[in-house]
C-alpha cells in the first residue's frame, strides 16, 4: 500500500468546507492507503499563540478528527510536537532548501503583506512541512491547488539531499484528490469558506447548533433572478447551496436542484441536510469532549506508531549527512 501524510492546523474551527473537501476524503483513503495524519501544532506557533487557547484547540481538532471517522486502528493520528523528530529534520531540511526558494513561496509573500508581526518561522516553516512529510517515507500528499508549490519545494529538497548524501528521502508526489464540494463562503460565494474568524455569517462550524445553521444557510446570498440552477459562474450564491446539498445527501449538485424552484425551499433543503449530516459527528465529538483522557490515549497510541518510523528515517538521514552517532 502507498503511504499517505497529511495535516491539518489547530487554528480557527472546523467547517463544513473542511468536512466535504477533504476530511470525508481522509476517512475514505484509510481503507485504501497506509495513512498519516498529523494535527500541526508546530506550524501553529509561526504566530503568537494563547498557550491554553492552543493547547485546548490542539485537543479539540484530534477529538473533532476521530469525531468525523478518523479511526486510529485504521490509521496513524498523532500531535505533531509529540515527535521530537519533526523539529530536528526540520534544521536538515532549512540547511538543505536555498533562501531563494524559501523567499519565493507565495504563502508566505502574502502573509508578510497582512501581518504586523513576521516571525523567522513563518519564513521556514515550508521547511518543517517538507520534514513532516519525508519523515513518513511518503508517496503520497493530497493538496489543493494553494499547496502545491509547497509540495514542489519539499520534493526539491528530498531530490537534493539524495543527490548529495545517497538515497535517503522517499520523493512525494502532489496528488490531488477526487473531487470533494468546493463549499464557498455564504455571505462572499466567489471566496472558500474560511477557519477564520473573517466571516462569521458565511462559514458553518461543524460543532454550530441546528438554528445557528438555519439561520446562516437562510441567510446565504443568493441572486435576484430566482431561477434555482446549477451554474457556478452566473449564480455563485445558489450553486454553492446545490453543491452543499448535493455533498451532504450523496448526490451531485445539478441533481440536488431538482424538484427545487424556490430559493426559500433550497435554503431550507440544504439546512435540514447539514444537521443530518452534522448529528452524529457532534454526539461522537461530545463523548471524546466528555473523556479527554481517551484522547490523549489514542495520541499516544498514534505518536507511537509515528515514533518508530520516523526514528528510523531520521537517523538514516543523520547517518548519511555525517552527523556523528553516540
């Protein structure tokens, strides 16, 4: 089986874009590929963080994580900062990546552009991600379109390391995954629903009450035509309802539109699909919520299972770059 390594940062809440672009992905991948999946709390740190706001939304996303199907029998789920080796094949990977390469990552142009305060991490950390994911021997990294320079980079780096130091790195490939519902802001249907704070009104949380959902999706932008139809250019708004609709009932969005010709009825449709869908992945995460122990019992289960195979990669990296050995 291919091994895949994905992540996943504990900042802002878990949405309903999360959900059907790539989390429902996830669960289905652990039946097809020996999975990796890391909540990146390292990566968290590139701005300044409230210690028991992060450390309680680190708890919180691996309760939500396994809430949604992540299964750790069928899987590796573990806490980044648990794995003393991310952070040391981090400084393999800084001194192997050009400064050209790391300045010209588009991420990190447009958070430079936005923040007050510019850490050296947040300049770096394409690096600690490449560490992340050659850590595991990966084959594989599921990305969205914004990701894929950062998985060129990490492929970059592994064919240069090897190139100087003899095979060490596994090279990862950039895959993007079949097509999840791209869930678009209510409130701005040309943006991605966000885990920002941004736009309270256009996102749903995944842990939202079912009136707090009604009232967002009632009050989702539409149009002024009143033509319910699946047509993302001409009607944004509408069609990011059928594409929700259609991903929480099983059924593409042009079909989800059928028998549909008020936009009230759509609004409503949708808003009964998402509670329904939302119910039992709520109960799940409030029984983890009830038990925390559990939590940091199957975190250590998964950082054990992460430990010995990133163990062996980094000290064959080690090993290979000349570090001495004791």
């Amino acid at each position: 089986m291919s091994r895949v390594f994905s992540g996943i940062k504990p900042s802002g809440s878990v949405h309903l874009g999360n959900l059907l672009g790539a989390l429902r992905n996830w669960v289905a991948l652990q039946d097809e590929a020996d999975t990796v999946y890391c909540v990146v709390d390292l990566h968290a740190l590139t701005v300044p963080q409230d210690p028991e706001e992060l450390r309680a939304s680190t708890l919180s996303l691996a309760q939500m994580l396994i809430a949604v199907g992540l299964d750790p029998e069928r899987c590796t789920l573990f806490v980044q900062s648990h794995i003393h080796e991310h952070s040391e094949g981090a400084w393999l990977m800084e001194c192997t990546a050009a400064f050209g390469e790391l300045r010209r990552m588009t991420q990190f142009k447009d958070k430079v552009e936005q923040a007050d305060f510019i850490s050296g991490g947040l300049f770096t950390y394409p690096a600690l991600q490449a560490a992340d994911i050659l850590l595991y021997d990966t084959d594989q990294v599921p990305v969205g379109e914004d990701q894929r320079q950062h998985i060129e980079l990490t492929r970059d780096i592994a064919e240069r390391f090897n190139a100087r130091y003899g095979e060490t790195f596994v090279v990862p490939e950039a895959v993007v995954p079949p097509a999840g519902a791209r869930v678009m802001d209510l409130q701005a249907p040309e943006n991605k629903m966000s885990k920002s704070e941004d736009s309270p009104r256009g996102s749903i949380s995944l842990l939202d009450e079912p009136a707090a959902i009604e009232k967002k999706l009632k009050r989702a932008v539409t149009d002024s035509d009143g033509e319910v139809r699946w047509d993302p250019a001409a009607k944004p708004g509408v069609s990011n309802l059928l594409s929700i609709l259609g991903a929480a009932t099983g059924r593409k969005p042009d079909e989800a539109a059928a028998g549909i010709e008020r936009y009230g009825d759509l609004k409503a449709a949708t808003a009964e699909a998402v509670v329904e869908l939302l119910r039992p992945i709520q109960a799940r995460y409030h029984e983890l919520a009830a038990d925390p122990a559990e939590t940091a019992r199957l975190l250590a289960v998964g950082a054990d299972k992460a430990s010995e195979v990133a163990s062996a990669t980094l000290d064959r990296a080690r090993r290979n770059i000349g570090l001495l050995g004791r």
